[in-house]
C-alpha cells in the first residue's frame, strides 16, 4: 500500500510539470513569431528608405471644361477633362496610379470646387514601368457633398471672367500612388500636385474652356 500511495503521488507531482513545459514551448513559439514579424517589418522599412522611392512627375498637356454659364438658360452639367503625362523617374520601382481626386480654383477669386473623377471611363488605374511614361484622361464633375454646394459659387465667379474671354485658374491633384519591387511588399503613397497659374480661355457663347498653355510641368510632393 506504500508503494502505490508513493507512485500515485508521484504521478500527481509529474503532471504539473509537463502542462507547464507545454506552456513554456507554445509561449516561446509565439515570442519567435512575433519577434520575426517585427524583424521582417523592420527589413522591409530600412530597404525602403534606402532605396528611396521619388514620386511620378506630372505634366498638364490640357485643361478643358464644359458646361459653364452661357447666353442659353437651361441648367446645364459642368464637366472638366483633365489631359496628363506622367513619368516615372525611378529606376528600381514600377508605379500605379490608383486614384487622382482634383480642385479646380479661379485664383483672383479664391473660388475652389472640389471634384471627383468619373470611374466609368476605359481604366481607373495606370500602370507606369521603370523609367516609362503614359498619358490618361481625367475627367471630372463637382464632388457629392461639398463639390456640389461650391459648385454654384464657382459658375458665378466664372461668368464674370466669360465676359473677359479667359481666366487664372490653379488645378491642383490628391493622387494615391502605389510603388512595385520585384522582391519587396508593394508601398502606397499619396502625392500633391499642383499645377499653378494656368491661362484658361473662355466662351460666352458656347460655355466651353480650354486652356492656352501648351503644356504645364507640375510641381509634386509626398502628402
């Protein structure tokens, strides 16, 4: 009766001790794999910003809008089409361009509308290779919301200047960005551009803008 009593305690001693190591191996387990998450983060990043990505350069060929204030009174739906060249000046990287959300401003009138481009066109999305270039279409309505309540404000400032032929307008661009690596995560940015002091021409009797420039290199910058 002795032995089984010993054995029995023994037993009872023993099964602590292994339900601990278990814990003790499942709780290291995790610490590594936490500990390689934030080391393989931590990679990533210092490559990154050793390799430096430069955002795209922008390049406004034309400007154009319609449905502006015009001798005719029907109401009618302005639309401004927007006529870029972008260039990837990176070596390393191939870029994305995801989405490009606008403000069109009347300088001397401090007049802004926000716009939102219309996805229902061939592509929403433009892909860049390394060193590459491509040109794309934007075109854009006054956005829901505060695009909407700004937009009478806006076709009143520019009647003023339909009566003059032309006017000083400033487009300036919320682009998302997206930077490929043959061996790292992809990284989305998003970038400024602003495109200032533009030449706009104007019809009083159509209701349609173009702008005079030839072309117009933006300035860009990390948002």
């Amino acid at each position: 009766m002795a032995t089984t009593t010993t054995t029995t305690s023994s037993a009872t001693v023993a099964a602590p001790s292994s339900s601990s190591r278990s814990f003790r191996i499942v709780f290291r387990t995790m610490q590594s794999l936490v500990l390689l998450v934030v080391l393989i983060s931590a990679v990533i990043a210092i490559a990154w910003l050793i390799l430096n990505p430069r955002p795209p350069a922008f390049r406004l060929d034309s400007l154009s809008l319609s449905g502006l204030p015009n001798a005719s009174s029907a109401p009618r739906e302005l639309s401004v089409g927007i006529h870029l060249t972008a260039t990837n000046p990176n070596k390393k990287f191939a870029v994305v361009i995801q989405e490009v959300n606008p403000f069109l401003a009347l300088i001397p009138a401090k007049c802004q509308l926000p716009l939102s481009s219309h996805h229902n066109t061939s592509s929403s999305e433009y892909y860049i290779s390394k060193k590459g270039r491509r040109t794309f279409n934007v075109i854009a309505g006054p956005r829901p919301g505060r695009g909407t309540s700004r937009k009478r404000p806006f076709q009143f400032a520019v009647g003023k200047d339909l009566r003059k032929g032309s006017a000083e307008m400033s487009l300036r661009m919320h682009v998302s960005v997206e930077f490929l690596h043959a061996y790292l995560p992809s990284k989305r940015v998003s970038v400024e551009v602003e495109c200032d002091n533009l030449s706009v021409g104007l019809s009083l009797s159509t209701g349609i803008g173009k702008s005079k420039d030839g072309g117009k290199d933006c300035s860009v910058r990390f948002a």
